[in-house]
C-alpha cells in the first residue's frame, strides 16, 4: 500500500524526480537522486558506510567493525508519510525520507531514524506516546567563504547591521522580511508545521517553534526545515547556520523540546493525575532526565563547538536543577495546565541531529519512570550561579556516555559504539587544529 500511495502521488504532483533522503549521524540528508519511475520500479540502497561518516566525511578506525570490510549496501524503505514536494527545485521534484534496514530486513541499528524508533517501541509497549514540541534557534550570517574570518550578521533592509541586543523585536525580524516570508512559503509548501517565530537575544538569531505532535514526524519536520533554512538563506545570497556558538560575544542556539507523555488508548496526559495534580511519573520522568543527562550530554552536544554554550553567563544551562518557569535550569517546567503538562529540555544545541537528541531525551524519561527515580528538589534561584555540572568537551561527553551502561543498553550497544567512535574522530581531526589564540598567546610568551 505504501508504494501505491508514493506512485498516485508522484502522479498526482507530476514529479519527475525523488530525492532519496536518509539523515546520517549528524543530522544532514544523505541519498541520491531517482527519476520518477524508476523509483517505483525499483528497491532503493545505499552503502552502509554512510551511517558512520563523520561530519568531514572521513571513517573512523573501527569502521570495519561497524559496518563490516566490504562496505555492503542496506535496503531503503521510503516512508510516505514523509512525502513532500521540494519548493524551491527548478523541475517538479519530491523528497522522501526512507528508513534503513539490514539485509535480515531489521531496522539497520546504526541509523538515526532506527534509534527513534526503537525508543517509541518501548513507550508503545507501555501504552504511552509521547508528544512533543521543538523549538529551533539559528543565525543569520554574511556570506563567509573564508573560515579564517569571523561571522558578522547580514546587512537587513535598512542597509545597515544589528548591532545590539534585539530580543522579541517585531522590527529586528522586518529587516529580514524577504528571508523570512520565503522561508514561510517553503515550510506551507512541505507542510511543515511551524508556529511562531520570534528573534532571539544574538544578533540576527532567530526561533522557530513547531506545533506539539509525534516524535517521529517533529523529528522528520526539523530534519526538513533545517534544509529549508539554509537553502532559503542561500537564495537571498546570506547563511543560516545551527552550529551551537557560531560567534565569540553571542549567545549559543539551542533545539529545546518539549515532551509530554498520554495515554495511547484515551489521550489523557499521564503527567496528571485526575484531579489535574502531578503524577509520579511526571517526577520520575524529570528524575530520569537529571540522572542520565551526564551520559546523554553527548547527544545532545555532538559537535566540539558545542561545548562552547556550556558555560556561565551565556544563557544556556550548565548543571541538571530543574524547575518551575525557571529559564536557568537545563529542565524547564513551562506553566501549563493539566492536560499539557510537560517538561522542556533545554539542553540539547541546534547542532543536535534533531532524531538522535529527541530520542536519547525520551530514553532519559523513560529510564527515570520504569525505574521510579526521584527527582531534586526544584530550584528556585539562578542556576547559572551554581557549579558547573555538565562535560565541557566532546572528549568528556563521549566517556561519560561510554561509561553508562544502563543509557547504552536502552539505546542500543551498536549504536552507542558507533556514535562514540564518529565523535572521538571528529574531536581528534578538531584538536589537530592549532588555533588563532594558541599563535596570539603561546607563541612568544611561553
């Protein structure tokens, strides 16, 4: 039925030509371009190397232990609820994202939409689904085409640059209008479901928020939008970067989620109890979150930059207190009534692959509710005044993850080996790298 469904489709919209999609390890589309009719004549595959590129595209030392010494295809399978059209391609042109499945016809456990799946069977075995909500920041940067330059904002329509703090500003947003308009076009034509957009405190940073829904399709729907932005900026001749700190002074770009957990059978928030007070569960979900974030934090800072938001004064969360209404904490309790009740991770950086960081988070509250963990008390203060809790380098990360069997067992041994293996290469090609600081200050002072 699937396949019956992409041809009448493809038909439908005169599509002559399919992208491929399979996000990899660091969230980007990997795949290939298919005519129409092939497509669906024939079974889709890629080598299963691309799962375990790291994000220069090299391999690490293990990869024959990961994916084997003949670098063997795996089988595509399109998902037609991820069917959409590709805006701003010159020919009418589709995309479809396609899950990865071994040749025993198991979901391949080294892919990134696996993971999320894998998480949603354990809640599905529970009787739960949980929703969810992203919220996306990023900036908008000049064109740079030299990495040895530092990112500025973009010249807006008044012709000159931001040059202070414009957070919320209507006005601050107009001056990029035309991005801002066609981004929005895009996202109707894919059906994305974006909400609101407000500007962020950085200059020229921007948050897009998606309505609440399924894991999976919010997942697919920030995979896309993500594509979407950079190829809208690109069309007005500027940058839409989601590294986590893309500038020295500026604060960094989170992927914040909210997650609320319902009954599969009658939809009520199981976070509440009848009478609209806070479940058990509601608390041990957070007590999960508190408990495996160290080990986690690696998801959902996988890149060395991100490391970068991770400290004091620049508004991104730096221990695991939680709390009510309280933006300093890296769990946020939003003020909602019963029904919506729900937690906000606020950890995870906009460079997290949005499957990866969506589901290790979910792993986390599912952990802290079958195993009933108790959370802290909820903090009242400034939690940025507290003691740095989280790892502060990709290096650190990677061992803390290495290190927590009980994380790993739930998301996947082979996967968690995998993932590490990618991120210590990528560290490693990073800290080969001698910095403009190190030549300022080393060179002839030491």
């Amino acid at each position: 039925m699937p396949i019956e469904e992409i041809s009448e489709w493809l038909t439908q919209n005169r599509i002559t030509e399919v992208e491929c999609l399979v996000p990899d390890m660091t969230g980007n589309a990997r795949g290939k371009f298919i005519p129409a009719d092939k497509f669906i004549k024939e079974d889709s595959r890629l080598p299963e190397s691309i799962l375990v590129q790291t994000v220069t595209g090299e391999y690490t030392d293990i990869h024959d232990d990961l994916v084997g010494p003949i670098d063997g295809d795996m089988m595509l399978q399109p998902d037609a609820s991820s069917m959409r059209l590709v805006p701003w391609a010159v020919d009418p042109t589709g995309q479809i994202i396609h899950d990865c499945y071994t040749r025993d016809g198991e979901l391949h456990p080294l892919a990134t939409r696996s993971l999320l799946r894998r998480i949603l069977k354990l809640y599905e075995h529970e009787g739960w689904t949980p929703v969810v909500a992203p919220e996306v920041e990023f900036y908008l940067v000049q064109k740079n085409v030299d990495p040895d330059y530092e990112l500025v904002p973009p010249i807006g329509r008044s012709g000159r640059r931001e040059a202070g703090r414009q957070s919320y500003s209507i006005d601050a947003v107009n001056e990029f209008e035309s991005v801002v308009e066609e981004m929005y076009d895009f996202c109707e034509a894919q059906e994305l479901d974006v909400d609101t957009l407000i500007h962020e405190s950085g200059l020229a940073q921007l948050e897009i928020n998606f309505l609440h829904g399924d894991a999976l399709n919010l997942a697919d729907q920030v995979f896309v939008f993500k594509r979407t932005m950079r190829e809208t900026a690109l069309r007005h001749d500027i940058y839409a970067t989601f590294m986590a700190k893309p500038m020295q002074h500026e604060p960094g770009s989170a992927l914040h989620i909210h997650q609320s957990i319902v009954d599969s059978e009658t939809g009520q928030n199981i976070f509440s109890n009848e009478d609209g007070s806070e479940h058990e569960r509601f608390r041990h979900f957070i007590g999960g979150l508190q408990q495996y974030t160290p080990g986690a934090i690696a998801c959902f800072a996988p890149s060395v930059n991100s490391y970068r938001r991770f400290a004091p004064d620049i508004a991104a969360p730096i221990n695991v207190h939680w709390g009510y209404e309280n933006r300093t904490t890296g769990i946020r309790i939003p003020d909602s009534n019963p029904q919506a009740r729900r937690v906000e991770n606020r950890f995870p950086g906009a460079d997290a692959n949005p499957y990866i960081a969506i589901a290790v988070s979910l792993a986390c509250g599912y952990l802290g509710m079958k195993k009933k963990i108790e959370p802290t008390a909820p903090h009242e203060g400034d939690a940025f005044l507290e003691p740095i809790a989280v790892a502060r380098s990709l290096e650190e990360a990677l061992r803390l993850l290495s290190e927590d069997t009980e994380l790993q067992k739930v998301l996947g041994v082979d996967f968690v080996k995998a993932y590490c293996a990618v991120k210590l290469e990528e560290f490693e090609a990073f800290n080969k790298v001698i910095s403009s600081w190190e030549r300022e200050y080393l060179l002839l002072n030491v």
